[in-house]
C-alpha cells in the first residue's frame, strides 16, 4: 500500500497547519513557502480537506484555512480517508461487488476485510498532533533507554 503524492503533501501542510496555534490562518501562498510544496498542489490541497471537513475556510482580509478542530482530534485515519477514500488493499472488498470477474468463485472473498479493517483501526490511533511533533531517532522503541543509546552513539 502506498500513499498518493498528493496524500503525502496532505499530510506535510496539516502537520505545518498542527504546530501553530490553534485557531491559526494560513494562505495557500504562505503554507507553499513554509513547506517547500508547489503553490497549485496545496492550494488544490486546502480546498479538498475544507470539502472533507478536516479544514475550515475563513473568507476576507484575514481569511485563509484553518484547522477545523483541534490536531489531537484530527486521525490519520480522517487525513486518508479524506485524500484517498477508504482503504480497501484489493478490488474484492465485500460490499463493493462487480469489482472482480472472479468474485464469485475466489476463495479469498472476504478474507481482506480484517486486513482493511486493522490498517483503518491503526490509522484511527495516530493523531495529526503525534504526527507533526518531531521525534528524535530510536523513540519509536516503548520502553527503551533512547538516551542510553544517543550517548553510545548508536
């Protein structure tokens, strides 16, 4: 499974938009600069998340977009759905039917649905805040002395 280009940058202007504080207004223009990202990808960006729900729209002399609820709230889970729809790894995902010629005679049907389903729950357990905060290397080890392992020079 990999994520669209698009999802990716998504992901990088949300993380941008988490650090602020909250209630914080970015232009298109600004959010480009900040990020590094091409200006008609982000603003293609901002006008999709605001259709999605996961960003809010402020028009005026000191509009632009915002986060339309707080970073901690705000799942991966939202972010792919919103930019990518649900996850589904095949074309045979129950309830879809017609996808596949062989449907009716495979006997995998079904049998991705738990699979979709732990990925959907995982992306459900990271927020955008857990996302947009920097780590340092070896944090993603629980339980581990990181800096024992930073003065080892590991």
């Amino acid at each position: 499974m990999r994520l669209s280009r698009m999802t990716d940058y998504g992901v990088v202007v949300l993380c941008q938009m988490a650090l602020a504080p909250q209630g914080a207004v970015y232009t298109a223009s600004q959010l480009a600069r900040q990020t590094g990202l091409p200006l008609p990808s982000v603003s293609k960006l901002l006008k999709l998340l605001a259709a999605r729900g996961i960003l809010r729209a402020q028009r005026g002399a000191a509009g632009g977009y915002g986060l339309a609820r707080p970073a901690e709230s705000i799942s991966a889970r939202d972010i792919v759905f919103a930019l990518e729809g649900p996850v589904e790894l095949t074309d045979c995902v129950e309830g879809r039917g017609g996808a596949c010629e062989r449907e009716r005679s495979c006997s995998l049907r079904g049998h991705w649905n738990p699979v979709n389903q732990a990925i959907e729950e995982a992306l459900s357990r990271v927020t955008l805040l857990e996302m947009a905060v920097p780590r340092a290397p070896y944090d993603f080890i629980r339980g581990v002395d990181v800096g024992k392992f930073r003065s080892e020079g590991v």
